[in-house]
C-alpha cells in the first residue's frame, strides 16, 4: 500500500508531467475557456482585491482573465517568495517584471496588500478532487499564508486542467481546501 506522502509525490509528478506535454494549442484553448469561466463567475463579479498568479511549467494562464478583471475596477495581486512567506504585490501588466523564486514571473517590489484583505486568491493546483482538496506544488507558501488567517480568508479557487481531477487527493492537516475549481469544462463550488 502507498503511504500519502509517496502518492503525494506520484500525483506531482504524473501531473506535472501531463500538463508539461500539451501541446502550444490545446493550453491556449484551455486558458480562454477557463477565462470565459472565471469572467462569468459570480464570486469575481463583484470582487475589488483578487489575487492571481503567472502561470509556469503548463499551468493555465490566466493573464487575460485578470486583464479583464482589472479593466473592471478590481486590484490585482499575484504573489512574490519572500524568505518562507508569499507576499501579494500589485500586479501591473505594462510593468517589466522580474524572475523570481523558482522561476516564476514575479512583480517588482511595489505596493502590497495583506492577504487577509482579498476578496478572493486564484491558485495554480497540481491536483483537486470532488471533495476540494488541493495539492499544490509542495512548497506549502499558499496552505501556510491562508492557514494564517483561521476562518477569516478570502475564498480560495483553484484553476486546473479537467484532467488534473483524481478520485482522492491525500491531504495533510494543514492542507487548506479549495471553495471553488474552474477548470475549462467547469467551474464547481465545493462550500
């Protein structure tokens, strides 16, 4: 039998592997159905502080999701490493940006909002099942920052492909769940 921490690890990795393969065409169909959903969902009609992120190693790209939701009104953060701590930045798109903590775009320093003040966090997953459990890349930023808050957290939707769905994801006490997942053949509320 396979411990959890062991089929942790399988799941990245057969995960990881799958999304690294698709082709240039179908991650581009996939991001804009997954930014007609998130462009419809009602949790982000009304949103004024949404964080996002910027998509590596075949994550979905949601950049044109958050262009729209700028365009909006709403203020748009995505997160930079600092130390063992995320810290949400403003995000600005005609702004350069710099290569942060394991290559992954980040913003240059700039205003930061507190994560407790979000309306909503937007987060790449790795894998999520039917009952909201989530597994991240491994590095526990996101599960440690929202922990943080207790009860008092902005919701927490995820973003991945269709196929990233498994029967169970084993979780660890201090996984924090998803509320939502939009994926490009749907957006499902898990509260």
């Amino acid at each position: 039998m396979v411990s959890g921490p062991e089929r942790r690890r399988e799941l990245r990795l057969e995960l990881r592997d799958r999304r690294a393969t698709l082709d240039e065409g179908d991650q581009a169909a996939a991001s804009m159905a997954v930014m007609a959903r998130l462009a419809a969902a009602p949790v982000l009609r009304d949103a004024s502080l949404v964080s996002g992120y910027r998509a590596v190693r075949g994550e979905l790209d949601i950049d044109a999701a958050l262009l729209l939701l700028r365009e909006r009104g709403a203020t748009i953060t995505v997160p930079r490493v600092v130390g063992e701590d995320l810290v949400f930045t403003v995000w600005d798109p005609t702004v350069e940006g710099v290569v942060g903590a394991f290559g992954i775009p980040e913003p240059t320093p700039g205003p930061a909002f507190p994560l407790r003040a979000h309306d909503v966090v937007l987060l790449p997953v790795v894998a999520f099942d039917g009952r909201g459990n989530r597994l991240g890349q491994g590095g526990g930023y996101y599960d440690r920052a929202l922990g943080a808050l207790g009860q008092q957290r902005p919701l927490v939707v995820g973003v991945a492909h269709t196929f990233q769905e498994v029967e169970s994801v084993p979780t660890e006490p201090w996984d924090i769940r998803l509320d939502a997942i939009v994926t490009e053949d749907d957006l499902r509320d898990f509260a």
